[in-house]
C-alpha cells in the first residue's frame, strides 16, 4: 500500500513560523482552516522562503512512505526540497498539487497521512483511507476513524492497515 506524507502541520511546523511572523500566539486552539491572520497576510507569506527554509520540524519520521504529497506554492517547491534535504529526512518523491485525490488516482496512492480535515475528508471518499494527525494547536473537526495527536502513533496504524490488506489479499486466494 502506498503512503502519501502532507507536510505542513504534520512534519513542518509551518503554523507556528507564521504566528511568530505575526505575533500571534501559537498556542491558540486553531478552530478552523482559514485562519484569518493567514489568508490576510498570505501573498507575503508565499513570498518569505527565509520563513519556508527555516520551518521547524515538528516530527521525527519512523516509518516508510512512498512520497511527500504537498500544496506549496510553485515558486517554494525548491525551498521545499531544501528543507526537506537539510534537516535529514527521508529521501523521497516531492509531490505537490493542490488536488490530492487526483494525484492519488494518477500515480495509485492508497493512504494519507495529513492535517487538513478537508484533504481527509476528501481522500476518503475517493474510497482511500486517509489517517488526520491532529497538531498541537489544531481544535479542528475530526474526519477520519483513524486519527491521532501523537505522530509516533502512526508507525503501528500503519502496520495495521498493512496486516489487514495482506489478509484481505489472502482471503481473496490471490
Ligand atoms: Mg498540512
């Protein structure tokens, strides 16, 4: 099964780079997607790749994956890439698009792992199953059965959703 990795508010702290931009409180509850702070300020934003290379990193990576599936804009995709190569983490396919579901019916993924509850939402009813990791700031709606706070839950939810496939596989006589 492959394995699609969201960045942002998953491994790149990327709220949190913003509210300290603006002076705002990352420690809020985030109600919502739109923050309006953001969605104000977001031409700037796109536009500070000192802010983009500089993401924290929010979560250690402890399982495979089969790519990043990320919606940066264009023009940060290499600042993406640097990121992702100057703070170690697994070497894979950057994949950027703004519709998650299209690219997974493209290139065959099988699960997301992401923060955004539209994306989550989405994804599973393209009949996929998506896994919503649940940021420290986030008070955001819960669409998936299978969601978590803590990112090193996700390593087992994995093996899991690995375990009943195969089984699934086996039953099938194939
Ligand atoms: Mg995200």
């Amino acid at each position: 099964m492959k394995v699609a990795l969201d960045v942002d508010g998953c491994v790149a702290d990327f709220y949190k780079a913003v509210c300290k931009k603006y002076n705002q409180d990352y420690n809020n509850p985030v109600l919502f997607w739109d923050t309006p702070f953001i969605v104000d300020n977001w031409k700037e934003i796109a536009a500070d790749t000192t802010m983009w290379r500089g993401l924290e990193v929010m979560n250690e990576i402890d399982f495979d994956f089969h790519c990043y599936l990320t919606s940066v804009p264009t023009h940060i995709i290499e600042h993406r890439q640097f990121w992702i190569d100057s703070n170690n983490l697994p070497n894979k396919p950057l994949v950027v698009s703004y519709d998650k579901v299209a690219v997974a019916e493209e290139i065959g993924l099988d699960i997301l792992i992401d923060d955004k509850p539209a994306n989550v939402e989405a994804w599973i009813n393209s009949g996929r199953i998506a896994i919503q990791y649940i940021p420290y700031y986030s008070k955001m709606p819960i669409k998936s059965p299978h969601y978590t706070t803590n990112f090193s839950d996700i390593k087992p939810m994995l093996k899991h959703f690995k375990n009943k496939h195969n089984g699934e596989k086996r039953i099938k006589g194939v």
